[in-house]
C-alpha cells in the first residue's frame, strides 16, 4: 500500500497535508481486542465448538445488539479508563455475553503474561479479517477502524510497539487496582447510559504513558464538536454544562493544539456564562489557528478574516460594545466586499441594522440557494427595526408570509421557529394580544423535527416568555408561574435565560404593583434595571404613580421622554403616565399630552395604546370635566379592542368607567331613572369587581365598592347602600389598603 493510500486509509490523521497519524493508545487497542474475540466467538459458535460447558449457549439478537452499541460509542468517543471501560462491559445497557467476557479477560491476563507476541497475533487477525469478505463489518464503521488500526500498527517499528505494550498493560493494571479497591465492581457501574459514564469518568494523565496517552482522536473530537455545537444551537439544555464541556475541550486542545472549531466552541460556552475576557480570548486563538490553517492554501490570506470580524462584532454586541461592534461590522463589509462573499455581506448588513437601528433596503426575494439562509435572517432582524419606523404593518406580515413559505419549503426549523416568533412579536406590538397568544401557542405546538431532531432554540424561549406574560396579564399567575419554570428548565443558560428572567422580573413587579406592594415591586424592577433599563425605568413610574408619589413619577417619565433612542411602543405609554402625572396635580397639559400621544400612536400604527389614550382622554372627560357624553364617545371607539386584545386590568378600568359614564349620563333625571340605569350597568360593574380581585388588586376593587355605596346614598337606596358598603368592610379588613391608593384609575 502506498503513502497517499494509506493516509486515505487512515481516517484519523490530524492533518492529511502533514502525514502525521494520531497515536494509538491503550483504549483502542483494548476496543480491537473486543471486536477479535466477538469474531472468535462467533465463529465457534458457528463451528459448534464450544466447550462442553457452554454448548447451550448462544449469540441472540439482543447480545449483538448490545456490542455493537457499544462498539460504536467505544469508537466515537474519547478514551475511557480501564475501570469505566470494565464497568460498561458488565451493564445492563452494554454489557458483554458472558463467555465473550471471560475469553476478553483472558486475553488481557495473556497480554500481561506472553507479552508483544499479542499484539502482533492481533496485528496478523486484522489482516485476516480485513481480507475475510464474509465479515460483517468488512465496510461497515468498525471495519474502517480495523484499517486505521492495521495502518497505524504497519508505520509502527518495533521500539514503538513495546512501548504500546507496556503502556496497554501499565493502563490494565492501574484499572485493575481501581477495580479491586471496589468491593462489588458489577454493581457499581450499573450504567443507564454511556454518556452517564462518560461523563463522570476520571481523564487519564497525559504523562502517564506519553504519546500512548492521547485520548482524543480528530474524529472523535470533530464529532463531539459537532454535537456541542448543534445542542447549543438548538438545544441547550440537552448540551453538557459550561464547566464539564470546558474540561472536555481543554482535553482536546491539549491533544489538538491547532483545532480552531475547539477554541470557537470555547468561545461560545463562555458566552452562557458571560465572561467576557474568557470569550474573546477564546475567539482570538480561533481566528489565530483557523488562520494558520489556511496559510499553505493557494487562496486569498483574508479569506477567512472577514467572518472573523464579524463574529468579533457578534461577541461586542452580546456585551453591549456598541461601537467595538459597529467597528469590527464596518471592516468585515470591506474584507466581505474584497472578497466577494455575499452570505457574509448580509449576515453583516443584517447586524448593522440591528446595531445602527434603522432601516436598509430589503435584499431581492429571488436569491440563490445558498444566500437564502443569510438573507432570510437579515428579512426577519430588519422587520423589527420597520416596526419601530412606522412601516404598514400589512407590508410586514406580507413580508414574512413569504420568508415563512420559503423557509418551509426548505425545512429550514430554525428559520421557521424565528419566523413564527417575529410575527408573535409584530401582533404583541401592534396590539393584537390574543393574536400573538395563538402564534406562540402555534409554535409550541408545532412538530419541529429535522432528521429526527426537535428544535428548542431562541424562538422558543420567546415566544414562550410572550405566553407568560400573557397568562400573567389574563391573572393566571399560577399557569403563568408553570409555564415560567417550564422555561427555566428548558433554557438553563445564556442567551436564552436573558428572555426569560426579564419576563420574571415584569411579572412580578407588575403583580407587587396590583399587591400594592411597592418594595417587593421596587427590589423586582431594580433586578430587571440590569437586563432592560428602560422597561424597568417606566416600571419604576408606574411604582411612585400608584403609590401616588407625583414627583417621583415624573422624574421618571420626563427621564424616558427625554431620550432620542426610545422605541415607539415604551415613548407610547410614558406620555399616558406623563398625562396621568399631570391628571393627578391638575394640569390640564394631560389633555393636549394625551392628543399628542394619540397622533403619534397612530403614525405608528399601535391600535391597542390608541385604544388606551382614547380609555384615559374618556377618563378626563367624565372626572375633571363633567362631560360624560363626550366621554361616551371616547370610550365607545376604544371599548372594542380593549375588551377584545387587553389584560384584564384594563378590560376592568374599561367596564368600571363605560358604567359610570352611563351613569352619569342621567345625572339630571329622577332617582327612580338613575336606579334603573345603574341597575343596568350593575353587572358590568360586578365583573370588574371580579377582575380586578382575580389579580389581587383589592384597592381598586374597593374604589368600585366606595363608588356604587356613595352613588346608591345619593339615590336614597339605604338597603342597596349598606350591603355595598358591607362588602366593602369585609374586603378592608382582609386586605387593608392605604386610604390615598382608591383611585382605580391612577
């Protein structure tokens, strides 16, 4: 055979330019052991000559299936220690057949005994059987290890062969001392999975035998790479933890120093776990090693530079590097550019959008196969930034409609599954809440399989948190709670775990806020300050207006006004509590602050907080004013999408307000008149009494109470007046409420 044969041959060379091989150790000599002495067997089984002891036993389906599972872990992981390894063969999962086991333990006891001349029988049996055609694994996975091991025992001179042996029988005996120190090793290894195993197992010394020592081979490490990395795209929570998947690429960098994919899957676990330095000086040694690689190649030395860049600018974005990032983007464009790589130069586009927060023109919808991916990606990261700038929402949907077409077309699940929670999040934003309840549900409950994989990426984590917030504001705390641990479960770590946590610290300081319970709220709204500063600014707003600390609460809304960055969703509502700040000291700036809001909430197409301005100008109308049928009107416009899209809060503050408008409405008619009105209106007043105790918010339930015992005494209804007024003692003395927080619209 020749020298570019053999290395064709030889799958596991670390570099076929180099012609080096990786070393044989001691644990894939054993593993060839195994597969000598199943070949053995089978074939005195075949013969009928076995023993007279074991001439009623046979090789069943079952005790094959085990080995060869076995075998295949053996051969696509790293190497185990012989304790480990001797654990495995007496599982239930993988265990050996019983004589197969002892003729493998006298072999290892011959090895230790005879000496070399083992590994030179075994040596002779693999050309046997690699010449054998009858042999079962002749193309199969073990047939090409069987070759990788002939070729490398074939460059090996006889110096290198003894050391293979006295290191294979110094690796027995130390897994032989292990053993024997255990009282009952079978019942200690009683394996439930190989991973189980694997990952629990003690790494070997690299000293201890010096070469023979390597445990990772390039294929093992390439498909261990390949697997981390699939699982921290798709599925997190199934990927090994940040610190036991560092202690296995540290391994294979220690084997394969020149391994970039092992420095940038470095850099990607020190992301779940925010260290900064650790991240870049990770990504840094793969830029460096995948550069290197690329040197004794005839392409451009930039050739790979500019995706470089682009991940730099990535890892600056995570960490909120605006400028680093908009640097590192506008370097990998000109490297993209010189080199003509388009896919880059989207993925690129696709960030400085993002990054710059404004609107490039969308690229052709007839592109070519291979730029669909990035292109799609940059369809989908530029369709939230036209939401904020006021594009037609019909534009949009029309937009992603296709996006999601094509990407159905192609099974791309990652694409399908961002789709899916764009649109949950343009329905959340425009106002359509049940809307982007259905989306979320629909995701959740859509079959998202690829080659027999589910995916659980970002998009799940999202438009699960759309969900929670929902059943949050429907007050299904405790369904809420469910789905919220569901989500911590499923995405254990960052990035996804950033979605999540700022869903937690808004649910609870919205539900502390309903409690009134401001220092449980405040501390909430301190932890989400970190992870979303102005949501928490104009939660900390809504805080001091509740509990009516007007100057407090105007700091904070002037302070958010103030911003130019402020998207249109958040600038939205800190007018409404702006408008109410100045509701609460009696200026009448909160009538024109609230027209300015309604002209710029439709500019930018938000229905639902249209639909709440036209609730509080009604609001306006029918307190300060006296002018209940003009407030009517207000409330009739909006009455529609807020019962239809609205938490129940407002549904509350809706129907509590429409009632005592309709009240009002027949302030100059005769007692009787107004009694049989308000009679009308009583069940609507009822179910937000019901609403508002089903979010724990007493206060505001109270307020009701007070207004229908005041409205009743004033219409002469002393029986009617009293059983409120009783209702309204029993709820006080089980939830008392500061006096100055009864005002169920503040």
């Amino acid at each position: 055979m020749s020298k570019k044969e053999s290395e064709n041959v030889c799958f596991w060379l670390s570099n076929q330019r180099s012609g080096k091989m990786d070393a044989l150790t001691p644990h894939k000599l054993i593993v060839v052991f195994l597969i000598q002495e199943y070949f053995r067997l089978k074939k005195l089984v075949a013969d009928s000559q076995l023993p007279d002891s074991c001439l009623h036993i046979e090789v069943s389906n079952s005790d094959r299936k085990r080995f060869y599972m076995l075998l295949l872990k053996l051969i696509q992981y790293p190497d185990l220690p012989y304790k480990n390894l001797y654990g495995l063969l007496l599982s239930p999962v993988y265990g050996l057949h019983p004589v197969h086991f002892e003729e493998f333990k006298k072999l290892m006891m011959l090895l230790k005994s005879v000496g070399i001349n083992v590994i030179f029988d075994m040596y002779n049996e693999i050309d046997r059987l690699i010449i054998d055609n009858s042999t079962s694994f002749q193309i199969a996975i073990v047939g090409l290890y069987l070759r990788k091991v002939f070729v490398t025992l074939d460059r090996m001179n006889f110096q290198e062969m003894k050391d293979l042996h006295l290191a294979t029988v110094a690796y027995y005996d130390k897994g032989m001392q292990d053993i024997c120190r255990d009282s009952c090793p079978e019942t200690n290894y009683d394996c439930e999975s190989f991973m189980h195993a694997y990952n629990q197992y003690a790494p070997i010394e690299p000293a201890d035998h010096g070469i023979h020592s390597v445990k990772w081979s390039v294929k093992q490490s390439e498909l261990f790479i390949a697997q981390q990395s699939a699982l921290l795209k798709e599925n997190e929570a199934k990927a090994l933890s940040p610190k036991e998947l560092q202690k296995r690429l540290n391994e294979i960098i220690h084997d394969r120093p020149h391994c970039a994919q092992a420095y940038f899957l470095s850099y990607m676990n020190n992301l779940r776990v925010r260290d900064l330095y650790g991240s870049i000086d990770a990504l840094h040694r793969a830029f460096d090693r995948t550069a290197s690689g690329n040197l004794g190649s005839s392409s451009s030395e930039t050739k790979d530079y500019h995706y470089s860049s682009l991940n730099l600018a990535i890892l600056h974005a995570e960490f909120s590097h605006v400028k680093k990032a908009l640097a590192c983007l506008r370097e990998c464009i000109m490297l993209a550019q010189e080199n003509g790589d388009a896919t880059c130069l989207q993925l690129a586009h696709a960030w400085l959008s993002h990054l710059d927060e404004h609107c490039i023109p969308l690229p052709d919808k007839n592109i070519g196969a291979s730029l669909f991916h990035a292109t799609s990606l940059r369809i989908l990261s530029q369709l939230r930034q036209a939401s904020f700038d006021g594009e037609v929402p019909s534009k949009l949907f029309a937009l992603l409609m296709l996006n999601d077409l094509l990407n159905c077309q192609r099974s791309m699940m990652d694409l399908v599954a961002t789709g899916i929670a764009e649109r949950t999040a343009l329905w959340t934003v425009y106002g359509k809440h049940e809307q982007a309840s259905l989306c979320a549900q629909t995701l959740l409950n859509i079959n998202l399989k690829s080659l027999d994989k589910t995916y659980n990426g970002n998009g799940m984590c999202q438009v699960l948190c759309s969900l929670i917030v929902h059943l949050a504001h429907l007050g299904d705390f405790g369904h809420a709670l469910v789905a919220l641990h569901h989500a911590k479960e499923r995405f254990p770590r960052y990035p996804q775990s950033r979605d999540w946590l700022i869903t937690d610290h808004y649910v609870s300081t919205v539900r502390a806020i309903y409690r009134g319970r401001w220092t449980e709220a405040t501390s909430e709204c301190e932890r989400l300050y970190s992870f979303d500063q102005k949501l928490a600014t104009l939660l900390f707003a809504q805080i001091a207006l509740a509990k009516l600390d007007i100057a407090t609460a105007e700091q904070f809304t002037q302070r958010l006004l103030m911003q130019d960055t402020l998207v249109p969703l958040i600038r939205v509502r800190a007018m409404i509590l702006a408008a109410n700040v100045y509701l609460c000291t009696g200026q009448s700036r909160a009538f024109h602050l609230l027209n300015q809001a309604q002209i710029y909430a439709r500019t930018f197409h938000l229905e639902y907080e249209e639909a709440l301005i036209e609730l509080h100008i009604a609001y306006f109308l029918l307190v300060p004013m006296g002018a209940p049928r003009q407030a009517l009107k207000s409330l009739k416009a909006a009455l529609e999408t807020i019962l239809a899209n609205g938490p129940i809060y407002d549904k509350a503050r809706a129907l509590f307000l429409f009632a005592r408008a309709q009240v009002a409405t027949e302030k100059d008619s005769p007692n009787h008149v107004r009694l049989q009105k308000l009679a009308t209106v009583l069940p609507m007043l009822e179910e937000a009494i019901e609403m508002f105790e089903k979010l724990e918010c007493y206060s505001k339930a109270k307020d009701v109470y007070i207004y229908l015992a005041k409205t009743y005494h004033n219409l002469d209804a002393i029986e009617e007046r009293n059983r409120w007024s009783y209702r309204y003692r029993l709820l006080e003395e089980q939830y008392p409420t500061e006096r100055q927080y009864l005002n169920v619209f503040v």
